[in-house]
C-alpha cells in the first residue's frame, strides 16, 4: 500500500526546508562518532528531484529493476484478471518475457502502466 508521506504543514515546511539545503550541494552526513561521509552528487540530485515531486503531491515509489511479476500479481496490481494481463502483452501494451509457458512482467513496466493507463 502507498502511503501519504506529508501529512501536515509543518512537515511540509520542513521538506522545503531540506530541498534549500540540498539545493545548495557540498551536504556530508555526520555519525555519532562524529565521522564525516560526503553524499555524492548523484545521489544529492536523486534526493533533490524526489522531493521536487512529493513537495508537489506527487507519489514515489521505489522499484528495483529486476524484480518480475506473474500475470496473476500484475493483474492484482491493475485489478485486472490475469487473462486481461495476458491480453495486454499479446496486444503489444505491456512487455514480459515468457518464461516455459508463463508470463514474466518487470514490476517496473507494471507500475509504469498503471500510471499512464489507470490514473
């Protein structure tokens, strides 16, 4: 399930808050040992951007690219049955791989879907 993540005005405050800061670059996180770890660029801009979308109520959600579903989960995801999935890969609107004689979907591609198709 995907949660609200600001649910107030002062947490939306503070978002902007550490939006300036990371706007600003050069941040380092600090341990309580007092250790000093320098936050990479990219890293900074992954983190700025995301922010970016939530500031304007945007969903996130963070997928790892090889993870793969069955017809049968993408279907739950889509409240779609697993036939209509099927459907949708042979029509050419959704790409998977097929594995013996079974779909394999990227989790990516169906939440991708959803957004475009379902919003």
């Amino acid at each position: 399930m995907i949660k609200k993540i600001i649910s107030d005005q002062e947490e939306l405050e503070s978002l902007y808050s550490i939006q300036t800061l990371l706007e600003s670059g050069g941040l380092l996180f600090v341990t309580n040992h007092n250790e000093k770890i320098q936050i990479p660029s990219q890293i900074l801009h992954t983190i700025t951007e995301s922010l970016f979308h939530l500031l304007r109520g945007r969903k996130l959600l963070l997928v790892p690219e090889t993870e793969f579903v069955s017809t049968t989960v993408a279907g739950e995801i889509l409240s779609l049955p697993p036939r209509s999935v099927a459907a949708l890969i042979r029509g050419g609107n959704l790409q998977a791989t097929m594995v013996g004689n079974r779909y394999s979907i990227r989790l990516q591609d169906v939440l991708h879907y959803k957004i475009m198709h379902q919003s």
